[in-house]
C-alpha cells in the first residue's frame, strides 16, 4: 500500500506511460531495440542501468507496457508527490527497510504488473558494476522474470541551456534484452539472495555489453 493507504493505481501508470511516450518523443529522439522480449502479460520486473535523472522517465515512455517504478522518497516533494503517486510510482526509502514499498512493489507483481528498478539503487556510472539485494529479493519473492534494460546515450550531450539534461532531440537507445529467471530454489535465505544476485549481475552486465555492441555507444 501507499502512504494513502490506496495500492498503486495500473490505470495510473498507463496515465504516466502516455504522459512519458508525449515527453519523450517529443523532447528526444528515443531508439528502441529489443521491446517484443518483454512479455506482453504477468509480471515482469525491468532491471534499468542507471546513470542520469532521464533514465526511469524515458522507460516509462519507450516500454510496451506501463511501468511501476520505485522511485527514492526524496524525488516526492511538493507538487510531483501527488503526480507520481497519482501515476502509479512507487516511493522507497532507499537508507532502511521500507515495509511499504516493499508491500507496494509484490501487490504490483501479484497483479501482473510491470515493477521497474534500479538494482544499483542510486545514480552512478550505470554499468552495474554494484547490485543491491532489492532485485534480488522481488524476483525470488514473486518468481516474476526479469528484463535487462541497457539505457545508452543519456549522458553523452548535455544540453547548453540546461546542462542537466539531454540535449533536446539527441538519441537515446532503450536496448530490452531477453528475459529471465532468477529465483533458483525459490529460497530467501540470505544465501539464495547472495546467489540470485550474482547471477542476475552476470546476465545485466552482458546484456549491457551487447547493447553497446549494438548500438555502438
């Protein structure tokens, strides 16, 4: 649940999806590589790189389907609070357990939904290089797939008039690799958690690799 006590809302995040495909397109120009290997129904979990501000946004609009994403509590302030809950955003208090989020994030995935994440957990050089047990944790809890995510390009022109973001109308590749599971046993011992997480570091780092292959970035 929510802070208001409401599960987050699926219609709501097809608002944000619409609102995110507008923006998107309009401000960039998006490449989408790969988008048919998320499975079109049933929860999936979106396992993103990380490393500008740009990157969960430019999911929201390039992914087939809406996407619930755990967002750091620290991003709802002021008027964007009502907004993102409002499109189904997920807010997580990334220094301590967050019962909430935790609970927010599984009723996503029982519901088939779309559950989005950052395993390396705060911006950085977004390579994967350091996974936190979050994903680890939701994929072995739900047995929901997980799909890479490889987003390349968002850090490589700043705009003049806004350093902070991308250039406007500069490409961004969204490179979505083949889904998977990382459950093993089943387990949540501490142990299943370590193992889950080192295999689903191997996978992101090499789906990271290809995509840059791909693209060439």
């Amino acid at each position: 649940m929510t802070d208001s006590g409401k599960p987050p809302s699926p219609r709501g995040a097809a608002v944000g999806r619409r609102i995110g495909i507008g923006l998107m397109y309009g401000l960039w120009q998006p490449r989408v590589l790969g988008a048919w290997r998320v499975p079109a129904s049933g929860p999936v979990i979106l396992a993103v790189n990380h490393s500008h501000g740009i990157d969960g946004p430019m999911l929201m609009g390039t992914a087939p389907r809406p996407v619930h994403f755990l967002i750091k509590k620290e991003a709802f302030v002021g008027p964007l609070d009502p907004f993102l809950r409002g499109i189904g955003q997920l807010k997580v208090d990334r220094q301590a357990a967050d019962r909430k989020a935790i609970t927010d994030a599984l009723g996503v995935l029982a519901a088939g939904g779309v559950l989005g994440i950052f395993p390396e957990g705060t911006r950085g050089e977004g390579d994967f290089a350091s996974l936190r047990a979050g994903l680890a944790y939701f994929a072995v809890r739900s047995g929901a797939p997980v799909v890479p995510v490889a987003v390349l390009g968002s850090t490589d022109r700043p705009s003049r008039l806004t350093p902070a973001l991308p250039r406007l109308r500069s490409r961004i590749d969204v490179v979505f690799g083949d889904a998977f599971e990382a459950g093993g046993s089943g387990r949540r011992t501490r142990k299943a958690l370590d193992e889950a997480t080192v295999r689903i570091q191997e996978r992101l780092t090499a789906h990271l690799a290809q995509a840059r292959r791909l693209t060439g970035r």
